[in-house]
C-alpha cells in the first residue's frame, strides 16, 4: 500500500516528533521547533514562541496514537478532529497538488499537526495499516518506527539506531573470530 504524499508526510513529521521526546530531546529551543516547521514543509502562519511548550505537548499523545491497535486508535483519531473542529478542504500550494488539509494555515502549530496527523491516521486505519508502525528494535529505545517501505523491513526508529544496532553486531562478529 502506498499513502498520498500528504499522508505520508503527516506521518513522518508526526513520528518524527513523538520520537524527539527521547533521550535526547530535541525539540527543547524555538530554533529547533522552527527547524521542523521547515524540514517537513508546513505551510502558513510560521511559529511563535508559545508554540514551542504546545507543540512539545502533543509528543507523548502522538506516540500514543501510533503504538495504538487499529480499534484503539479510531477513538482517539476521532477525539481529535472532534476537538479541534477539524474541517477538511482541498487545498493547493507550492509545489503540491490537491491535497487535504484538515484545518486552516491560521490554526496554532500544534493544532495543525494534530488535525493532519489523525488526518493521515484514518487512511491507515481505513487501510488497515497499523502494521506500519512499531517500537524501534534496539534494547534500550522506546522510538516509535514508521515503515513505509515495500518489504516492511524497518527495524529501528532512526539512522543512529541502525548505525549503533550495525555496530553491535560487527562487534558480536569480532569476539567470536
């Protein structure tokens, strides 16, 4: 199954952002908040200050929402656009085509990530593609993966979990030689 390019965006930038609650955070600075803003292509009013605390709070219920089953999952989707008058519309910016866009570019940050997060949500849970989501595969990480490939082969939240599970097993190699 491959998603809309706007879902899979949505969820990208939502696992990514549930993952920086992590050791070490790193959403703690409104340059950094700024920088995700720009790194996942959010349109609209640009971030302030007070959006820094609101959007570190939404992590921990993203996180939620994505190691959820696929019926646990619905009411939260649900609670969401609910609580935040989501509104879908066609919209067109950019270089992107029709696309969804669950609330308006006014919103506040968080609430605009929230809304296209659980936007992109119902077509996984439509798809029955909770699958896609796991915990990463290294001992000592909580990280949520997002496996968007074909083969469904990703094991770990991201490069820096690969690169130390890769290392441990070079190592393991080396000690029994």
């Amino acid at each position: 199954m491959t998603f809309a390019n706007d879902t899979a965006e949505a969820l990208e930038s939502g696992v990514f952002l549930s993952n920086s609650e992590l050791e070490p955070d790193t959403l703690t600075t409104f340059d950094e908040l700024v920088d995700f803003f720009d790194r996942f292509g959010y349109t609209g009013r640009r971030p302030v200050a007070e959006d820094l605390e609101a959007v570190r709070a939404i992590r921990t219920p993203l996180r939620r929402l994505f190691l959820s089953s696929r019926d646990d999952a619905v009411p939260q989707i649900n609670a969401i656009l609910a609580e935040q008058h989501a509104v879908p519309q066609l919209v067109r910016h950019g270089d992107s085509d029709w696309h969804i866009h669950g609330t308006s570019d006014d919103h506040p940050l968080d609430q605009r990530i929230l809304v296209e997060t659980a936007m992109a949500m119902t077509d996984v849970v439509r798809d029955g593609e909770m699958q896609r989501f796991s915990r990463c595969a290294m001992e000592d990480c909580e990280g949520v993966v997002l496996d968007l490939s074909r083969n469904r082969s990703r094991k770990y939240c991201t490069v820096t979990c690969t690169n130390r599970a890769a290392q441990a097993a070079f190592r393991a190699r080396q000690s029994e030689d």
